[in-house]
C-alpha cells in the first residue's frame, strides 16, 4: 500500500500516465473517422426503426388508445432518477429538442443525459477535492479549496450540455456541407416530375456518402411524410432539428408550396443558389481569419527555429574567434 500511495504521488509517474493518456487520445482521434465512415447503414437503419415506430404511434392515435412512441429504459440511470425524483428537475424545456438535433432522438439518450447532469457535479467535485487537497499542493486555505471544488461542481452541471452544443455544432456543419448538393439534386428529382417524398428518398440514398447526417435527416422526413397526418410539421421538423436559416428558408417554400400549390421548382433553385452562396461565404471567412489564427504557431515554433538556423553560424563563428 505503502509503494502504491508513493507511485501515486510520484510526479514523474503522474506525467508519465499524462502523456500515454494523450497519446491514446491522438490515436483514437485519428482513428475515429476511419471508424465512421460505415456508419451510413446503421444511420438508416436507425430511421427504418424510427419509421416503424411513428406508424405504431399513428396507428395508436387512429385506435384512440395510449402508447408511447417509446419503451423508456428500464437501467440503473432510468432507476436512479426515479429514486430521487429528478426527472423533472434535470430537464430543461428544449432538452429533448437539443438532443434532437445533435441526432440523439427517443426516451433513451434524455435519461442518459439528465443522469450525467445528475452525476458529474458530484464526479467533478471529487476530482477537484483529491487534486487540490493530495496532489497540487497549493498553499491555499481548506476553505479555498472547499470553494473551488464547489465552483467545479457546478461546471461539472453544464458538461453535458457543453457535450451535446458541440455535437450539434458538428452535425450541422456536416450537415450544410452536402445541402446545396442535396437541392441540386432534390431539384432535378421534382422537375423530372417526381414526387416530394420520392425525392427526399433518393437524396437520402444520393446524398449519404458526402452527409450521413444529412441523409439520415431527409430519410426520417420521408418517414413522417408519409405517417404524419399533417405534411408541414414534418417540414417544420426538418428545420428544427437542422437549426439553420437555409434548412428553414427551404422547409417554408416546401410548406406554401403544400398550402398554395406553388411550383417547387423555382423555389428550390433560388434557395440551392442561396446555399451555396453561403457555403462559399463561410469558407471565405474562415481563410480570411487563417493568417492571424497561424500569429501565435509561427511565433512559438517557426521563429526559434529560424533563429537558431540564421545565428547559429555567426555564433559558432564568434567563439571560434574568441578561442
């Protein structure tokens, strides 16, 4: 016990444990996208499901019997809260909508979610407490340190929303990434003279190798297309879970279309070039604030390493002459 509590404190171990935990951090960042590339299947899959469930709830609604859309799960996280009573506590009023739209969807990812926000307060107070009181050494009074890991506590609350705004965040860039494209493509299908449910489903099957966020999103409005009684929430739902004014522009010229028999075709092509131009707007900001993102890279590894190649050889030279 003795030589644990020593290695445990030792700082070279702990720097050690720091570096191969950032080295197993690179690796699986790197291998992550490898991973995900076949994820397109298990994506659709997940809509066929979502699919077979909206017809159980339609078909519940027309029986005018209670169901759920649902099984909420029986885990020890769905426990857990319902032996506090937290449920309503930890749920904020667009929980469910957020998750939405970071593509967590059912019963099962909100009890995930309100069990983290119930869970890490606790998990970062007690990391906070064990570095401040055993490993850091801070000349800092215990109340300090008490307050500290108090303050800990209560950004260890906002973790999981952090989680989920950085998913969301993620998706909708993958998202508007492959949109113009997608109404270029949605376009030829309606002036062919498909209908608005077969292009979204070929799209979706088009689309899924540039956005499978995307594809998964068009697959599941095709899905509440044809189950939904009413065909303009499931435009609404398309925009509310994209989160962004060109899915919106989109999901209200698809709507007055349904409600005032206007042609898609016009509307479409306004909107894909209304895209594009902001797809290409982004990528024109984001090379306008590369130079002074690179300031500080090339001040910290470039310049040294400049230095030392340009006065190194006078130096050398200089105590040549000195000896």
């Amino acid at each position: 016990m003795d030589t644990l509590m020593t290695l445990l404190f030792d700082k070279s171990f702990l720097i050690t444990a720091f570096v191969g935990i950032l080295a197993f951090a690179t690796i699986v960042t790197l291998g992550l996208p490898f991973l995900e590339r076949n994820g397109l299947s298990d994506r659709l899959n997940t809509v066929a499901r979502r699919r077979e469930e909206l017809r159980a709830k339609h078909h519940a609604a027309l029986n005018a019997k209670r169901g759920a859309l649902r099984v909420e799960p029986t885990s020890y996280m769905k426990a857990t809260l319902d032996r506090f009573k937290l449920g309503n506590i930890l749920e904020g009023e667009n929980s469910r909508e957020k998750l939405a739209s970071a593509g967590y969807r059912g019963q099962a990812p909100l009890i995930t979610f309100m069990f983290f926000r119930f869970v890490m307060p606790f998990l970062v107070f007690g990391v906070v407490l064990f570095y401040t009181f055993l490993i850091l050494h801070l000349t800092w009074t215990p109340m300090m340190k008490v307050l500290a890991a108090v303050a800990g506590a209560g950004i260890g609350f906002y973790v999981p929303d952090i989680f989920v705004s950085n998913m969301i965040s993620r998706r909708q860039q993958s998202i508007m990434r492959g949109f113009p494209d997608a109404l270029d493509l949605m376009l030829i299908c309606v002036e062919s003279g498909m209908s608005i449910e077969t292009a979204f489903s070929r799209v979706a099957a088009e689309i899924g190798s540039q956005s499978a966020e995307l594809a998964e999103e068009l697959a599941l409005t095709t899905a509440e297309l044809s189950y939904l009684p009413d065909r303009r929430q499931a435009f609404d739902n398309l925009a509310k879970r994209c989160g962004h004014s060109g899915v919106k522009a989109v999901a209200t010229a698809l709507n007055q279309a349904e409600k005032y028999g206007t042609p898609l075709g016009q509307a479409l092509r306004v909107s894909a070039n209304e895209n594009r131009e902001m797809r290409m707007q982004e990528a024109e900001r984001k090379a306008a604030a590369l130079p002074a993102k690179l300031t500080v890279p090339m001040v910290i590894f470039f310049l040294p390493c400049l230095f030392v190649v340009i006065m190194g050889p006078a130096v050398m030279s200089v105590k040549a002459a000195m000896h």
